[in-house]
C-alpha cells in the first residue's frame, strides 16, 4: 500500500459493489443487506451496510427495489 492506502481499499470495495450489483439476477436485485454479508463471506471485508448504501449512492445506483426486473 502507498499513502493512499486508505483510498484504495474504499475504491476496492466501490468496485466489488458494482461487480456484485453487475452479476446479480435481475429478477431478485442484492439488497445492501446482503452485500455486506457477501463482503463479508467471500472477501471477508467487514464493510457495514449503511457503508454498502453510501458507496451504492456514490456510485448513482439504484436501491434493489429500483432495480428490480419486471
């Protein structure tokens, strides 16, 4: 890590984020809920799930029910 060791890691899990929200089943959209707990299983980030709302805001998407596929 260099000094921005910090501002690595948060974009890292931006990224993880919208990989997740990519590959999702459109029919049933990840709740932040559980991309927390996903971070938390396959990653093992402990990133909260207001965290996981802020970094889905700042990356202007939607909530699941927003995004649900009909």
């Amino acid at each position: 890590q260099d000094q921005n060791g910090q501002n690595l890691s948060s974009n890292r899990i931006r990224k993880l984020i919208n990989d997740y929200i990519a590959q999702e089943d459109k029919k049933r959209p990840l709740s932040d809920q559980e991309i927390a707990h996903l971070l938390l299983k396959e990653k093992n980030l402990k990133v909260p799930r207001r965290t996981v709302a802020k970094y889905r805001e700042g990356l202007r998407i939607a909530t699941a029910s927003l995004r649900k596929a009909l």
